[in-house]
C-alpha cells in the first residue's frame, strides 16, 4: 500500500505542486469511500416486490447508513421521533390489498436504535408526502429497532423511510440496516389451542392483527389493586404461554401497543386452556390489568408460581379495532 500511494505521488510531482497532488490524491480515493448508498434519496429507493406473498417475505440490500444523508428529507415530518438522520428510502406497490409488516428488526441489521416512517404521495418523489404510519421502538435486541403493520391497498405505491435515531455518527459495526417485508396472515396463537411460548427474561414481539376475539373477562374479581378499570375485552386477542422454571414471583409486560383512537390494551393470565365455542369466557383468570386508558403497556407485577406451573398469558383490547403489535416480556419480579 505504501508503494502504490508513493508512487502516485510523483506521477504528480512533475505536473503540479506537492501539496495540490496529496490534496487531489486524498480527495479521489476518499470521495469512493464515502459514497452514499444508493438508495439515499427517493429516486433511487430500493423497490420492494409487489408480489410479496403469505410465507414468501421480502428480504430487501443489506446496506450501511455510514455514508448515508438527509437528502430530500426536509419536506418529511413523522409523528413518533422527530430526531433521527441517515435515512434510506424504499418503494413499495403491493399487487394485492392486506395488512403487511414492513421491519428493520430481522435480517442483518445491526443499528441498534432505528425509526421508520411510510408515507403516500401525490407527486412521486417531488412530494408532496402524507404520512401513513411511524414507529420508532418496537422489536430487535434491545426493542427499540423498527417495525410497521399497516393495511395496505392493491397498486398503491407507497414510500418507506428508514433511519437511525439521534444524528450523532454511526459506531463501527453498527451500521447496516436490512429491510424486511412480510404479508401478515391470522396470527396462530388466536387461540390457546397453539399458544406461543414465552420463555423467562425474553422478549417476544407479537400482533393481535387479524386475530379474532376469542376470549373475554367476567366481573371485577381478577382486576385487583390501585386504578384498575375492569373490562370484557372485546377485542381481538391472542394467547401466549409460560411454565415457571422455579417457585418464585413473575411480572407479565406487554408493551408498545398502539395508542391511537379506540385503542385500550389489556393483559389477563389464565391457569389453562378454557375449551368451549369462542367468544369463551375465562373463568380460570389468575391477574388481570387494565390501569392505563391512555398507555401502550399493561403489566401483571409480582404473580407467585409454583415451580413446573404452567399459566395462559391473553393479550386483548377493551374496544374493537384491527389491532396492534406490541412486545411482551416475562420477568422475575422485581418490586
């Protein structure tokens, strides 16, 4: 490497003065490894596959935002972080209506803290670009990478921004963003005959979208302790299941949920799979939650187990809606 760089040099010794040649040789090696990524603007926005179907994602270029840019982003506003930079741009035109999930949170991304945006436009890519959904934490490592599941429409196109959070430079290692796009289906834990497991101290990133209301509360009884608004759960729910691995206390989280209009999330643990024609009330309910109207997390605190026991952890919603993903966590208790 020393020999090339030297020799370059005084190829251009002759012709103009030293410092000019370092000055030019720096500035053409640097400028190729700098360039930005392809996809840094909206004219050269990676297109998704409109034929992207259930079981088939899209797995879009690995690329890394290092060089990336703000270019043509000073017209976009989203509602979840407003401080983000770097951003990719990708263009998607589903040939079939339905509820698609559009995430950084598999694949090969390693930003840990990314923010997505999709957006519509009158325009094209001059604009002028109305927001359609945002999100800023949602799944990955640490729960705060990106993820969007949204309905929609056959031969629409829409435009999907992805960036990193703050605009402070990437760390080293931390750079590639991977966009993946999946065709959502009926979630299979609707029921608590295919429950997902949950394993202790591991977070597990799941949807009511598309899901039926299966399971609802009776009465007040399971809804103890301060600000508790008891509730039916008339909403779309899914099931989820935990085997306590010691005789101790555990706390349910579900979190993330949407809090948009007509959205309530509420969280109930159950001791077994109550079998019956759905809608089925859960006689068997251990713990209820539904203390925050306003909030995107419900939690269970404290709930003694024995060692072996086995508990139904039902996320629903107190209103009828499409649903929401969320994150949900089962923790040791900590008071």
């Amino acid at each position: 490497m020393t020999t090339n760089f030297f020799s370059s040099l005084g190829a251009l010794r002759g012709i103009v003065p030293f410092g000019m040649a370092l000055a030019a040789f720096i500035g053409a090696h640097s400028s190729s490894a700098v360039a930005a990524p392809a996809n840094d603007n909206c004219t050269g926005a990676v297109v998704i596959p409109g034929t992207v179907s259930p079981g088939s994602p899209f797995f879009g270029p690995v690329v890394s935002i290092t060089s990336a840019s703000n270019t043509g982003e000073a017209s976009l506003t989203n509602s979840c972080q407003p401080v983000v930079s770097r951003g990719l741009w990708y263009r998607f035109t589903p040939m079939n209506s339905g509820f698609y999930t559009i995430s950084t949170c598999a694949g090969a991304t390693t930003v840990d803290d990314t923010v997505m945006a999709i957006y519509t436009s009158g325009g094209g890519c001059n604009g002028p670009f109305a927001q359609v959904a945002c999100n800023d934490d949602l799944c990955g490592p640490s729960g705060l990478q990106a993820a969007i599941t949204a309905s929609l429409l056959a031969d629409s196109t829409y435009y999907i921004v992805v960036w990193q959070y703050d605009t402070t430079p990437p760390v080293s290692g931390k750079t590639n963003i991977q966009v993946v796009v999946t065709w959502q289906t009926p979630p299979q834990n609707d029921t608590c005959a295919f429950p997902q497991p949950v394993m202790l101290n591991t977070l597990v990133v799941g949807s009511t979208i598309l899901a039926s209301n299966n399971y609802q509360l009776s009465g007040s009884g399971p809804f103890k302790g301060l600000r508790q608004t008891p509730a039916a759960g008339l909403g779309r729910d899914v099931v989820y299941w935990f085997e306590a691995p010691a005789d101790d206390e555990y706390s349910f989280k579900a979190y993330n949920y949407s809090i948009a209009a007509g959205y309530n999330l509420m969280l109930y643990v159950g001791g077994y799979c109550q079998p019956g024609a759905t809608p089925q009330v859960v006689t068997n309910c251990i713990a209820a939650s539904n203390r925050n109207s306003a909030g995107s997390a419900e939690e269970i605190m404290c709930l003694g187990l024995t060692n072996g026991q086995q508990v139904y952890i039902y996320v629903d919603d107190t209103g009828v809606n499409v649903g929401s993903a969320f994150i949900l966590e089962v923790t040791r208790c900590a008071r």
